[in-house]
C-alpha cells in the first residue's frame, strides 16, 4: 500500500519556488519511482486529475496528468495516468479555451481560467524515455495547470472574469 502524503497548501513557501530538474543519474532510480507512485495515491485519494510534486513538498519537475471522470471533475475525459518528468511546453496553439479550475493546494476555491486548447509537451518517463506528445482540452489544461506549479504559479494567480 503506498502512502497518501500531506499536500501542501496556499500560502506555503514550496509552492512559489521554481522546481529543480530531475537529473540524469536520478532516472529510474527507487526513490523517483516511489515518489511518483505516492503521488499518483495521494491524488487519487484526494479525487485530483493532476498533481505537481511541489504539492507533496518535493521541489523537482514531476507531474502526473491523470484525467478521469471524478466528483471534482464529473466530465472529465477518461485517460491512462501521465507520469512526466522535467515537462516542457513546447508548443501552445494561439487558441484558447475557458474552463473551471480547482486545486488540491487551494481547496474549496474554483475558477474560470484561460488555457491554450492545444499543446504539445515534451518530457522524460521514470526510466528516462524522452516522449514528445500532444494534448487538448481538459487533459491541455491539466498539464498546463501543472507544469505552472513546477514554476511556482498556483491558477488562482491566473483566474479571469
């Protein structure tokens, strides 16, 4: 059984730090492994669609995209867990979409944020793969969402009208 872990909350220190890069030597090594895998129990166990580890008090460039119909997010689309190490957008489409955002680090609070409909992120799997692939819509905006808390940025510093 893994472990569900504290998440961090609004006003904590680690949520305003840029994360440092996963780095070479720390590919498929136990630790990244068990981290990502108490991250993907504690955002389960929280109802989440995605989770940053700055969230659970690790400062690296991890995150998990994870989308799934859920109480949170009723029509979510259903997608197979994104573990992504030191993700990087590299391509955001001009077109915009408007949609609800919550957080695990900011509860009871949802608002209207503006993401791109289109994205394509590159990034490292656990064992170091490097994979280039494309999102859109809600999983776009989940990713987006959470390649912000790798930089410091929670999305109540990005909600709109």
């Amino acid at each position: 059984m893994t472990t569900v872990l504290a998440v961090a909350q609004q006003g904590e220190a680690i949520l305003h730090l840029m994360a440092v890069a996963v780095s070479e030597a720390e590919f498929n090594c136990p630790w990244l492994i068990e981290l990502t895998q108490a991250m993907h129990a504690t955002m389960l166990a929280r109802s989440g669609v995605g989770i940053a580890a700055p969230q659970i008090y690790v400062s690296k460039r991890v995150i998990i995209v994870a989308s799934r119909p859920n109480l949170r997010y009723p029509d979510a689309p259903e997608m197979d867990a994104v573990v992504m190490v030191n993700p990087e957008i590299v391509y955001q489409s001009e077109q915009t979409l408007q949609g609800e955002e919550g957080c695990l680090s900011v509860p009871d609070t949802r608002g209207q944020v503006r993401r791109a409909a289109h994205i394509r992120v590159r990034y490292r799997t656990v064992q170091g793969e490097q994979i280039e692939t494309e999102f859109s819509g809600f999983p776009a905006r989940i990713v987006q969402h959470e390649v912000d808390h790798l930089n410091g940025v929670l999305f109540v510093e990005r909600l709109t009208d």
